[in-house]
C-alpha cells in the first residue's frame, strides 16, 4: 500500500504543469544529449543505434535529478558502468568518460549531499570514488597515466559535497532557529496572556470585594437603623451579611493563589474612571501632547472603569515609547449601553511599533468584561479601539 501511494503521487507529479525550471533542465538534458552524441562519435561509437543509446542514458538522469537526486545518481553511475563495460579499451583512449558525463555524475552527486542526511552524502561520495576506480583498474588499460587528472577530479568533488553538506547543516540549523523562536514568541504570548488575567483577576477581586464589604456593612447595620424592624427581616440581613462575609474569606483565598510568592496585596484603591484624567495629566507631564475629548455623562461600573483606564495607560505607553514626541489623541466616550475609548498617535513612516504583549493585555481586558478592543496601524499611525458594554461590568 505505501509504494502504491508513492507511485500515484510521483504519477502525479510528472502530470503537473511545466514549471520554469523543467524546461531549463529538459534544454540541459538535451544539451548534455548532444554532447554525449558528439564525444561518442568521436571516441569510435560509429553505430548510430549506440550513440543514441548512450545519449538517452546520459540524459535520463537529468530528467529525474530535480525530484528525485538518488535516482539521478544511480542512473549516472550506471551510466559511467555501461560506457566502460560495452567498449574495449585501449592502452592510449584515456578515460573512458566524456567531460558531459563527468560533470553530469558530479552534479548528482553534489545534489545528493544538498537534499539528504550527511551520512547519505558521503556514503554516495564514497561508492561513486570506490565503483569508479574499480572499473579503471579492472578495465582501463591506461589507468597509470589518468590518475593525476583522476585524483584531481575526485578532490574537486570532494571539496563540492563538503560545501553542500555545510551548506545544507548551516539552512536546516537556521530553520529550526527560526522554528525554535517562532515557539518561545507562541509561548511567550502564552504566558503574557496568563500573567495578564491573573492581574485582571487580582484586580476585580479589589473591586468586587468593596462592593461585597458594602453589603455585609448594610445588612449588619440595617438592624441599628431600624429599630422597628421584624426579627425574621433582622435574621434575613444577618444570613446575608455572613454570607458576604463567608465570599469576602473565600475570595482572599483565591487571591492568595494568583498572587505569585512573597506578592504583596495593593494597599491603595484600585484606579478607575474618575482617575482618566489624571492619567491623561501625567502623559502630558513627561512631554507628551495628548488631545482629550470626553463626551456622555454615563458613570459606568468600576470594572469598565478600571478595564478602560488600563487599556488607555497602556495605549500612552506605547505612544511614549513608539512616537515620542507625536502628537496624541484620546476620545472616550461614555453612552448608556456602552464606553468606547479611542487612542490614535501619529507614527514616523516606516518605524516599527514594537511587538510586546500590550496588545495582547489590551485585548484580554476588554474580553474580562465582555468588550473588545483592536489595535493596528491606521493611516499614518497606530490606532487603539476599545468597546466596553456598560453591563459586562455590573456588580
């Protein structure tokens, strides 16, 4: 079953549209099929019937030497057997070989070295020498006096696979390089992502854990306010306020298994809508020309809040660091139904924005409350879109 599926593939491929470099190595083949001719004729192959024989033998290995290089070779190699089997040879004809069927073993084996292991390299280096100089000695008169150009040429071919095996080393180390870096980015995103929601979550704990001290104070005071309340409404508040109680433990358990060893909790107020601008400020300060404009009246949930306000310190951030000295404009806009924030810096044409994971901690905030958030370049900048639905951050 292989070998069948092997030969419909390879069928396949000989039925494929001609490519360039097919019709450059059929010119070869049929250059290299007259010159075989031509030396032939000259050697004493006066039988036509012969030459195109050996023409066709010849050239065969060219046809294959592309796809298949092994197989190139051996047809090659059998080639140089066949000349010097089906000819006498006399004391002063010299090397049997003509120069096109030289070089034509040469380049497959030089092929061979550039497509496969080194241990195949050389093991085809190393019969073609050991069958080649079998057949002088046992069927080349003239042996003795062909050595010195013989021994040149096997050192030149050496030299030649040596240099396609360094060759081929060198591109297959530089592609698992390219490989090995491709998989630290993947998982250097990978963790970027994590560390990101873990600070994400760290920081809702903050946010839901006021809003859950604020239930737990109300319903434990309640009684104090009303005097007059019932004893079954005064057990209800008292359920609810050990059940805020018993959520705020739970979550400080949680929180202690994001944070990482010896990670200190945040001892101030986790910052959020009503800091924007203070933000923008700040920007402003270190030299920056920030252009803000806020429209809508819409006090959005402190998650969106603090969601919108990392995402904006994270947009002048990269300004700070990718167009310093650009302008800078900031839009927020808080609709009923949903913030949208937008951050546009002009770029120098051709600089490179950078490839951290800001993006990527953009993105994840916006995601935590059930937005999304796009950056890219835009025309003649980099732009940051963020859309925060009012309700993804109820509590």
């Amino acid at each position: 079953m292989p070998g069948s599926v092997g030969a419909v593939k390879a069928f396949r491929w000989l039925l494929r549209p001609a490519t360039a470099l097919d019709f450059v190595v059929l010119l070869i083949a049929l250059a290299v099929a007259l010159l075989t001719w031509r030396s032939l004729a000259a050697a004493g192959y006066d039988v036509v019937l012969v030459q195109a024989l050996y023409a066709v033998v010849f050239a065969a290995p060219l046809l294959l030497i592309v796809r298949w290089p092994l197989a190139a070779w051996v047809l090659a190699l059998a080639g140089w057997c066949l000349t010097v089997l089906a000819h006498p040879w006399g004391p002063s004809d010299g090397l049997p070989w003509p120069l096109p069927q030289r070089v034509l073993l040469l380049l497959t084996v030089v092929l061979v070295a550039a497509r496969t292991r080194p241990r195949t390299a050389w093991l085809v280096w190393t019969s073609s020498v050991m069958i080649v100089v079998g057949l002088l000695f046992a069927f080349v008169p003239s042996v003795t006096s062909e050595v010195p150009p013989f021994l040149g040429y096997v050192f030149w071919s050496m030299l030649l696979v040596l240099t396609a095996v360094l060759a081929r080393s060198r591109t297959r180390a530089q592609r698992d390089l390219a490989k090995r870096e491709q998989r630290a980015e993947v998982e250097a995103a990978r963790l970027a992502v994590l560390e990101e929601r873990a600070r994400i979550a760290r920081e809702m704990h903050d946010v839901v854990a006021h809003r859950m001290s604020m239930i737990a104070v109300t319903a434990e005071t309640a009684p104090y306010r009303l005097a007059e309340l019932p004893d079954d409404n005064r057990a209800v508040l008292a359920g609810i306020a050990a059940d805020a109680r018993a959520a705020l433990a739970e979550m400080r358990v949680l929180l202690g298994a994001l944070r990482g060893d010896g990670e200190q909790p945040a001892l101030v107020p986790q910052p959020g809508w009503a800091e924007l601008d203070e933000l923008v400020n700040r920007a402003r300060a270190r030299g920056i020309e920030v252009r803000h404009l806020r429209t809508g009246k819409t006090t959005p949930p402190e998650m969106i809040g603090l969601a919108t306000y990392r995402i904006l310190q994270e947009a002048l951030s990269n300004a700070v660091r990718h167009a310093s000295g650009r302008p800078v404009d900031v839009e927020v806009a808080a609709d009923p139904d949903v913030v949208r924030l937008r951050v546009f810096n002009a770029a120098e044409p051709g600089r490179p924005v950078g490839r951290g994971h800001g993006v990527l901690g953009m993105r994840e905030r916006a995601a935590a409350v059930g937005g999304s958030c796009t950056a890219g370049r835009s025309a003649g900048g980099w732009l940051v879109e963020a859309e925060l639905p009012v309700s993804g951050g109820d509590t």
